[in-house]
C-alpha cells in the first residue's frame, strides 16, 4: 500500500483526493509495472475521533516476497497533478510504503 499519513490525524473526512500520482515498481533496474492513482481506494480511521482520518491509502500493489523479489524492489513516485489540498496539512503528512503478508 501506498499513502499518506498524519501524524496529528487531523485530515478531515470531507477531504477527497485531487491530484494524480504514479507509481513505478522496479526489481533492480528492471521496470515490473506501474499503477496510477487520481482517488483514495479507503481511508484509516483516527484512534476514538469520527471526524478526522489518519491515513489515506492511494494504491494497492502485490510483488511476491518469496523467490527473485524479495530483495532490491524500489519504486518511483511521481506526482503528475499536485493536489493542492494537501497543503492544508502541510508537515503533518508524509508518505507511507507498507508490506504486508495480509492478502
């Protein structure tokens, strides 16, 4: 998963996604695929608070972590139309790349 994370939890729920980001995978300087986001897939709730989200997940990927994969995947961000929206939380966001082994 790729997204972007508060860490003062404070965007707020009416917030929708405006720009368009690209992510590039690569298995050493092999390109493997690409995915592009122009919307939020879900949002991470904030601890006891139903008026704020914590997180916004951009997009979802599968690489096999077994086998030739598992070591030297990088990926490439690029942002393709800022969304201006973002700036509103300004230092509190930052990105977030998570694995994990739940399908």
């Amino acid at each position: 998963m790729i997204g972007i994370v508060s860490e003062k939890q404070n965007i707020s729920r009416e917030y929708k996604v405006k720009g368009k980001f690209k992510a590039e995978f690569f298995w050493k300087d092999k390109f493997l695929f690409e995915k592009v986001a122009t919307s939020q897939r879900a949002f991470w709730q904030s601890d006891n608070d139903h008026v704020h989200y914590k997180g916004i997940d951009l997009i979802d990927f599968e690489v096999p972590l077994n086998g030739k994969y598992k070591d030297e995947i990088s990926v490439r961000l690029t942002v393709l139309e800022p969304d201006e929206g973002l700036k509103e939380y300004g230092d509190s966001i930052k990105l977030s790349i998570g694995v994990s082994a739940i399908p």
